[in-house]
C-alpha cells in the first residue's frame, strides 16, 4: 500500500514536472532548481519574517527546519489555509505586502522546507471524492459566493472556469492561497468561523473542481 502510494505520488510528480517544463522555459525544472527557487521565495514572500531555518530568520513562528515535514502539496494546501488568519494581522499590521503564489510556486516553497526538514516524514497522496467535494463546497459555505455547473452565488467566479486553468495540485494550493485573505476578511466582518480544513477535505474540494473541468 505505501509503495502504491509512493508511486501514486512520484507519477504525478513525474507528470507535473514534464507539464511546467513544457509551459515554460523559465519554470524550474529539476529538483534542485524547485528547492532553489523555493528558498529565494521563502525570503520574497516574508516567510522568512516570522519563521527562521536552522535558527536563521524570524523567531514569532516556528523554525521550520524542525517541523515535521509531509510530502504533500494537498496537505500543504490545506495547512497554509488554517494559517492564514493567523499570519493575516501581522501582514496587515506590518503593511507588509500578502503573499501572492504564481503556478506552482507554494509548492516550491515547500519543498524547500522539506529538504532542510531534520525531521522527515512520508510521501501521503490524498484520494478525493466528487461528492464529498461538492458536500464540503456547500457545507463550507463556498457556494453562497460561487456557482458551480451554473448553480450558485454570484458574487465570485464560476468554480469551473477558475479550475480550467489549473494543472496540478500545487498549482491548485497557490489558487487557494491566494484566495486566502478575502475570505479571512470576509468571514472576520461576518463573523463567520475559518472553515479550516484537513487534508482530505482539501482533497475532496478538489477533486470536485476536477471534475467540473469543461
Ligand atoms: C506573521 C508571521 C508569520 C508569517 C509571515 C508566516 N508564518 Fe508560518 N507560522 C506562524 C506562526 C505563529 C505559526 C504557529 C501557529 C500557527 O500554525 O498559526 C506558524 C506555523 C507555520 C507552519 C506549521 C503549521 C503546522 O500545522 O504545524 C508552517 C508550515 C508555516 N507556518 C509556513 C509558512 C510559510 C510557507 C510562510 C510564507 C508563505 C509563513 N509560514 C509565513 C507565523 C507566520
Ligand atoms: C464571501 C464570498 C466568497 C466565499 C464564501 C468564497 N469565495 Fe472564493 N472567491 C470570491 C471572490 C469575490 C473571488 C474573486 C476574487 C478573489 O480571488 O479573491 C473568489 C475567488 C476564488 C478562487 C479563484 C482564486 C483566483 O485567484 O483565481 C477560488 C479557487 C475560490 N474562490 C475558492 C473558494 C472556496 C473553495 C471557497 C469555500 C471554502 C470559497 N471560494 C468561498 C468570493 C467568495
């Protein structure tokens, strides 16, 4: 089972590295470029203002070389988004700009931590499910803003045009993050709870995206 997973994970790695190569000429190809790029964004997008890695950096988050790192662009997905109204005040008290991922960026981020991370943990592939997904897109409230198949708020893009776009999971958790702090705001005037999610609720989510690709 782990190693169908493992190979579940390197496959669409695999896949995912072939696309962007194809995209752009620009996009970081191998590994060692992913992890470089990583690090220069961990510095652009203020990362490095509260978190440090191996004892260099900010000190108001953890020092993130000594979390336990996941191989997993669904989970961090999800795990940026439960942080978000935390790190949001600061940003905002600061005027520090927010961070804005393009492509794949977030994920680069990540594996940057992952290759500095001591302590190391697995590779974990999320199945998801269409109707568990369209569930939590309603029970999450996501569908007061947003339509779906044509169905649903106005006040956001159609949920299907936003996914055309997308290729891939990390891609997918950029979308998400950048989402991010409108709805922190929206919510905290509505007084509205963060919906966090777990990973396989983020897995979910988007596999009901995926499937309402036109
Ligand atoms: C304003 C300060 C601040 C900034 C900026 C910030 N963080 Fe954090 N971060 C924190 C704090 C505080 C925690 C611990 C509490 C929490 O999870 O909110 C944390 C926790 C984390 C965790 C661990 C989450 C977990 O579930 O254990 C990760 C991973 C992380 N941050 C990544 C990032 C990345 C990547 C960025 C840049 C895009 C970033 N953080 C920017 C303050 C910040
Ligand atoms: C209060 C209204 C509102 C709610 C609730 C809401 N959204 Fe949105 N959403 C918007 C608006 C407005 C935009 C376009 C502006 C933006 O990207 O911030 C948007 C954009 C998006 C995008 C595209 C982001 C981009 O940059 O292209 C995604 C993906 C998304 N929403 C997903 C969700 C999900 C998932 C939920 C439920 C957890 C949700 N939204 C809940 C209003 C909402």
């Amino acid at each position: 089972m782990k190693l169908r997973k493992f190979f579940v994970v390197s496959l669409s790695f695999i896949f995912i590295l072939c696309i962007s190569s194809l995209l752009n000429a620009k996009t970081p190809v191998s590994m060692e470029e992913r992890i470089e790029a990583g690090k220069g964004l961990f510095q652009a997008k203020n990362c490095s203002y509260c978190h440090s890695i191996k004892g260099e950096g900010g000190n108001s988050g953890p020092d993130l070389s000594k979390w336990e790192s996941i191989e997993s662009p669904i989970l961090w997905a999800a795990i940026m988004w439960n942080h978000v109204p935390g790190m949001i005040k600061t940003y905002d008290e600061k005027k520090i700009a927010y961070p804005d991922f393009e492509g794949e960026e977030i994920a680069y981020v990540f594996e940057y931590i992952h290759s500095v991370a001591e302590n190391k943990g697995g590779a974990i592939a999320f199945p998801g499910e269409e109707d568990t997904g369209s569930f939590f897109f309603q029970y999450l409230g996501c569908k007061l803003c947003h339509a779906a198949k044509g169905e649903g708020g106005e006040l956001g893009p159609d949920i299907a045009n936003v996914v055309n776009s997308v290729k891939s999971d990390g891609e997918f958790a950029g979308l998400m993050i950048k989402h991010a702090p409108y709805m922190s705001r929206s919510a905290e005037m509505q007084k509205m709870l963060w919906p966090k999610l777990k990973g396989n609720e983020m897995a979910h989510l988007f596999a009901y995206f995926k499937s309402l690709k036109k």
